[in-house]
C-alpha cells in the first residue's frame, strides 16, 4: 500500500464510516497524491475526517469532492484544514452546498494559502456576497490560477468584484463564470483581463 499515488473511489456511496478509513489511509500512506471521491454521500461528517486527515498529510496534491452533499459546515472543517496543508494544489467541490457562507471561510485560506492553484466551485449556490469575500482574497493571493465558478448565482456585482480585483491580480489566468446571470459586456471585461494574464 505504501507505493500507492491515485486512488479513484468515484461513485461508490462512501459515506461517514468509510470516510473514517480513507482518513487514515490519508495519515499513514506516503505516497498517495491524488484521491478521488466524486459522487459519494462523505457529506459534513466525512468532511471533517478528511479535514482532519490533511492537516498531517505531506503528499496529498488533488482531492476531488465533487456530489458530496457537502455545506458550509463541512467546507469550514476542510477550510480550517487548508490552513495547516502545505501540498494540496488542486480541489474539486463541484455540485456541493457551500454556499456564501462556506466561501467566506475559505476567503480566509487563500489569502494566506500558498500551494492552492486550481479550485472547482462549479454548482455550490455561491452568490454575489459570496463573491465578495473571495475577491477581497485574490487580491494578496499569488498562487490561485484556475477558478471554476460555473453555474452559481454571480450576477453583475459579483461580477463587478473580480473586474477591480483582475486589474492587479496577474497570476489567475482561467476563471469559468458561465450559466450565471451576468451581461455581457461585464463578461467580455473579464475575458479581456484575463486574456492580459495569459500573455504574461
């Protein structure tokens, strides 16, 4: 087991229990980079095993936690997490429940977070005042290059947000706002700064 990189547990109905396992798995193994979850029921219960789990793994680069069922309560956990991990580049929370508040606590994280560079948060019910938070983050974050926020509820303020946080922020280069109710011309102001970024 110790020359284990990619586990893929994908659509399997993991819940609390085997998230208990998996954590220790996380703990023990020395070699694992990438754990795939997407489509279980882990939920805020597993969330907070894992949560627990990260703050002591070393190796761990890609967790994906898409269709979890998971809310701002288990994103804090995971959030509080962030903030001892030194390895995980990349997190996928597609089609969970974080909502704004959940995104407020990860706001916290990225202004001092320093690995993270790739975050799905497609389908999380994020809005506008969630959007807030986490641009007020991008502004001191170095590292995020690759933000997935397809399918919210960003409208024309949120919108507006990362408009007057990309005109200093030269580091994220893909930011996927689609399916949420912003007008075009503010979409086409985004695609410009971030076309700029991809000069660079």
């Amino acid at each position: 087991m110790q020359t284990l990189t990619t586990l893929r547990l994908g659509g399997n109905f993991i819940g609390a229990i085997e998230a208990v396992e998996l954590a220790d798995l996380i703990i023990n193994n020395i070699t694992l980079t990438t754990l795939s979850l997407g489509g279980n029921q882990v939920r805020d219960i597993g969330t907070e095993y894992l949560a627990d789990a990260l703050v002591h793994n070393t190796t761990l680069e890609t967790l994906d936690l898409r269709w979890n069922q998971i809310s701002a309560d288990g994103f804090e956990q995971l959030a509080n997490a962030l903030r001892h991990n030194r390895t995980l580049t990349t997190l996928n929370l597609f089609g969970n429940e974080i909502g704004d508040v959940g995104i407020e606590h990860l706001a916290d994280v990225l202004r001092h977070n320093q690995t993270l560079t790739i975050l799905y948060l497609a389908w999380n019910q994020i809005g506008d005042a969630g959007i807030q938070h986490l641009a007020d983050a991008l502004r001191n974050n170095t590292t995020l290059t690759t933000l997935d926020l397809q399918r919210n509820r960003i409208g024309d303020m949120g919108a507006q947000f990362f408009i007057d946080v990309l005109v200093n922020n030269i580091t994220l280069t893909t930011l996927e706002l689609y399916v949420n109710p912003i007008t075009y011309q503010l979409q086409q102001q985004i695609r410009y700064l971030l076309r700029r970024n991809n000069r660079r």
